[in-house]
C-alpha cells in the first residue's frame, strides 16, 4: 500500500466541514498520524467513521466515548498541542 497516499486520504477526510472538528482533526492528521502504529491508525480510521456530532462530544468530553477500541485514540487528540503539564513541587 502507498502509505503517502493513505495519509493523505486520510488528512482529506481529517476535514470535516464542521470548524471545532476541523481544528482538531487536520493538524493532528497532518502532524501526528504518519507516525502512528498500525493499531493507532485502524483506531483514527475507525474513529472517522463515526458522526461528527459523536467525534466532537467525545474530544471534548461532553459524553464519554462508547467504544474502548477508540478511547486511546481520543485521548491522543485530546493530548495533542496541549503544553505538558508542569509540577510545581
């Protein structure tokens, strides 16, 4: 399979149409899901399937995500450009 190809299948259908997934979605499919493993993938392919309105109640938490084999992956877009949290002790 042409991996190059498959991501950009995939940032294509990173896209939306809806601005709050838009802007989580994209840059993580750009950034981040080339270098995914193969499980990661299946998982963020997976999740694309799913309605948008679901997808965006579960990143942000509204509703937690029905489907375990997709909780890894959501919390990984959750995670993503966030500043790593710092200990004040």
């Amino acid at each position: 399979m042409d991996t190059s190809a498959e991501n950009r299948r995939v940032c294509w259908h990173s896209r939306r149409g809806m601005l709050e997934l838009d802007l989580l979605l994209a840059p993580f499919a750009e950034a981040v899901y080339p270098d995914l493993d193969a499980d990661a993938q299946e998982a963020y392919r997976a999740l694309l399937r799913e309605e948008d309105t679901d997808i965006f109640d579960w990143l942000v938490n509204r509703y937690p995500v029905p489907d375990p084999s997709l909780t890894a992956i959501v919390e990984h877009i959750q995670g993503y450009g966030r500043p790593p949290s710092v200990d004040t002790d």
